[in-house]
C-alpha cells in the first residue's frame, strides 16, 4: 500500500502501489503541461468522496512501499487521463483488462 501525500490533506491518502504508479503519471502529465484538476477518492472511514484541487504550485509526494515500481498498463493511463480531462474530475477507474 503507497501513499500520496498532498498539502492540506488530514493525512497521507493510502493508494495500493499498482494504481499510485498510475495515477502518478497521470498527475505528472497534467502539472507538467500548467493544468490544474480535480481529484476525487473515497474515504478511508467508508464511502463518503474526498475531493483535492491538484495544482501545480501545491506539494505532492508519491510513496511507494513495493521494492520496485509497478510495470504500467497504457490503457489504464487513457482512461486515467480521460477521466482527469472531464469536468468531473479524475476518479481511481477499475483497470481495463487485457
């Protein structure tokens, strides 16, 4: 289990390493090019969403607990971005098969 860590937040959100590796990149792609999203998650005290506004001046850090980073899935990344890109904001999706 990986942690995000963001400003604000009460405490390091906990993110199973195989998606945190996915969602890092996606996170990364959309600060790098100056465009800020929202970010939508459960709690971890049950099914109420959390909500976080990801800009790039505001602080992340991805921690990792697994020896080594996850191989990634490019169709998981399309639909991550696709999400990230609607005016719903980016939601953890399932992983396509295949």
């Amino acid at each position: 289990m990986g942690h995000l860590f963001y400003k604000g937040a009460e405490g390091p959100l906990d993110i199973e390493d195989r998606t945190l590796a996915h969602l890092r990149l996606v996170f990364m792609t959309k600060l790098r090019r100056g465009e800020p999203f929202l970010f939508i998650t459960t709690s971890p005290h049950g099914n109420a969403p959390r909500e976080f506004w990801i800009h790039p001046s505001l602080p992340l850090q991805f921690r990792f607990v697994g020896s080594r980073l996850p191989q990634i899935n490019p169709r998981w990344i399309d639909v991550l971005m696709d999400s990230a890109n609607s005016s719903a904001g980016l939601h953890v999706i399932r992983e396509p098969s295949g």
